[in-house]
C-alpha cells in the first residue's frame, strides 16, 4: 500500500494525530473524519447525504498532508478525497460541547423585579426581528417578559407565539381560556385563590414557554403571582443541600385523571441543566401524585419537599402585580412558578387567553437570529 505522510501526522490504528495551528496536536477518528467531510452536507438542504451505514470497511486514510492551513486525506478503497480547514478542526480537538448561543446564564431575581420585567410592544415585535431576539434572550436569562399592546383578538397571540415556536397543544387543546364575568348582581361570586404551580406537569414534556394574554381585567383583586423557582432552588442549595439534592434526583409522580383521560409522568422538583445548575422547577400541588416511593424514603423526602414548597410561599420571592388589558405575560414553565391571589369581586370582567410554544424551538429561533449556523452560504 501506498501511504504518503507529511511527517507531521502520526497516524494510529484508529485515526491520526494532527498539527493544529495554534502549535498544539489533535487526535482525530478516522470515522469522524470521513463522516463530516464537507462534503457529506447538501449545501441546499444542509442535511449529511452521506451514510456512514453504507461503508463496508472501517474508513482507512491511503495519504494525508497537512498543507495551505487544511488537512487533506484520500481515503484507501474508495479514494474519496476529504479536505477539513484546521480552524473547522481546533472546534473539535477537545470533545467540549459545540458552543451554544442561547446557552445563556440565568439571572435569579427576586420579589421586586416587578418594573424591571423585559416590556416590548407587540405591534414592534412584529416587524422588527432583532427586538424578537431581545425578547428571547429576556426568556433565555429571566424566564418572563411582558408583551405590551396587544391586540385586543385571538390573532393578536396567534401573531405572537408564532415569532419564537409553533403553538404547542397540551391534553387540554391549542388554547385555554380563563373567564370570569362577574355580573353586579352576582355578589357572593368569590374566586379562590390558585397555589403557586408550573403547568401541566402530568405530561411527558411540560409545555415550555406559556402565554397568558389578558383581554379584561376590570375585577378588584385577584392579583399575579409569580416566582423565580431558579432563585428557590439555589437558596435551598445554599441553605440545605440534603434537601436540594433529594429534590433533584428524585423522580416523583405528577398525574391528571377523570372519566376519559389517565394522565402520568414522574418528574424531578429541581430540574438541573448539562452544566448542573438550577434550570427549572416542576410543582403542582393539585397534580402531586399519591407517592409510591417507599415510605421509609418518605421520612426524609417530604420534610426537603414541605421545605422547599413553604419557601416558594415566601414574601422574599413572590412578585405581585396586576396584569392589565393589553398585556401579554409570557414565561418559562419549566421555571417560572405562578399562581393567583383570591379575589372578591362584585363587578367587572377577567378574561385571560393562553397557549404555549417549546422551550428548544425558541432557544432555535434564537440561534437562528444572533448567528449564522455551521453550514451558512
Ligand atoms: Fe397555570
């Protein structure tokens, strides 16, 4: 067999030992190298057209070179010539994970971060894709923005879930309306309060983004509440980190049931993203269900859990506020704990539409909007 070598790639049985420019040598595998050959991508579709499956033989480098800042191979069999920039390779010298532009750190925040909710205009929204991407990174870092003057219509949301996902239906449907219409005759209508809860928890993948557009809300009372669990769970980390890691390694079972429907999934209270931090929390106490962990694993789970469930009733968290006509509160469910205070009301309408759109085709649309991809052009 014929190899030539330039002298400064080493091969080994399994791929070979690159110079990169920086001074410093890669290991790279040989199968890696043959299956992102520039060209396995379609340049249109930018999908790989190449199939790795179809190779008889373990791919087998005939001549390499290093020259003009790109490694060169032929492949021995087929002769399929690879051409790999250095600068695409240092990318993947050291098996760190692809950087990611919507991996974005969190901002924990508090009961007062009332006025400093990210606010954009809807109508400006619509027509400007570089407010879109402050909009999402408002999401990606605090997990709520408000949407300012919206539509007083159904397309209004429509419009607006539509900028960063498709709607994402839930067992309940694409939309869920919350209506109360008080008439003043009706004096001893009373609305309970709703506990702090993320949505929807019975589900395989609770829906991500959530979206409640206000249409009225001419009510006294019944003000929001809404927390970072971000903030909660790294207190708890701090203060008790038994607790936290019982709450974030336990799966515990969330379920949704009645005559036609038999809802289950097991979830973790503290949700923990690929680095190990905080990402999320996941708590319904209306859909918490009954516990089939062993009851001696009870003896310390709940205490942690009673821990964890009274400090997100806690005065240093909750933000209250009144969500007026015209606003739109959009939030990560996987984060933001909501929930409502009781009201009393003897006149006045509330009505609230909502939907939700995935978290991952929303940290898509970012992506999309601050960077140009792997495969541009
Ligand atoms: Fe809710």
């Amino acid at each position: 067999m014929d190899i030539s070598l330039s002298h400064v790639v080493r091969l080994t049985d399994n791929g070979m030992h690159v110079p990169l420019l920086d001074g410093t040598t890669a290991y790279f595998n040989n199968y890696w190298l043959r299956d992102n050959c520039p060209t396995s991508f379609d340049s249109q579709t930018r999908e790989r057209t190449f199939d790795i499956f179809h190779e008889a033989e373990a791919p087998r480098p005939a001549r390499v070179e290093v020259t003009d800042g790109a490694l060169r191979i032929e492949w021995a069999g087929s002769g399929h010539l690879t051409r790999h920039e250095l600068t695409f390779l240092a990318g993947y010298s050291k098996g760190a994970p692809r950087p990611d532009p919507a991996d974005l750190p969190r901002r924990a925040w508090y009961s007062d971060h009332y006025p400093a909710i990210a606010r954009f205009p809807q109508p400006e929204l619509l027509k400007d894709k570089a407010l879109v991407a402050r909009w999402v990174e408002a999401m990606l870092v605090d997990g709520v923005a408000i949407i300012t003057g919206m539509p007083d219509s159904n397309e209004g949301l429509d419009d607006l879930a539509r900028l960063i996902g498709h709607i994402r239906p839930t067992f309940f449907g694409e939309y869920f309306d919350v209506r109360t219409h008080i008439k003043p005759t009706n004096l001893a209508y009373t609305a309970k309060a709703l506990e702090m809860h993320t949505d929807t928890p019975a589900e395989d993948v609770a829906p991500g983004i959530q979206f409640l557009h206000c249409r009225a809300n001419s009510v006294s009372g019944g003000a929001n509440l809404f927390l970072d669990g971000v903030a909660v769970a790294n207190d708890l980390k701090r203060e008790f980190p038994e607790d936290f890691k019982l709450l974030a390694e336990t799966d515990v079972g969330y379920y949704c049931e009645h005559d036609h429907y038999d809802m289950r999934s097991r979830q973790r209270v503290i949700e923990l993203d690929e680095h190990g931090e905080v990402s999320g929390v996941t708590i319904s106490q209306h859909m918490f269900d009954i516990s089939d962990l062993s009851q001696e694993f009870l003896d310390r789970f709940y205490p942690a859990f009673c821990r964890f469930g009274r400090m997100l009733q806690s005065d240093k968290y909750l933000m209250r506020f009144r969500l007026e006509a015209t606003e739109c509160i959009v939030f990560d469910n996987h984060r933001i704990v909501h929930g409502r205070a009781a009201y009393s009301a003897t006149e006045g309408d509330r009505y609230l539409r909502g939907c939700y759109t995935d978290r991952g085709e929303m940290r898509s649309t970012y992506r999309a909007l601050t960077t140009e991809g792997r495969f541009k052009g």
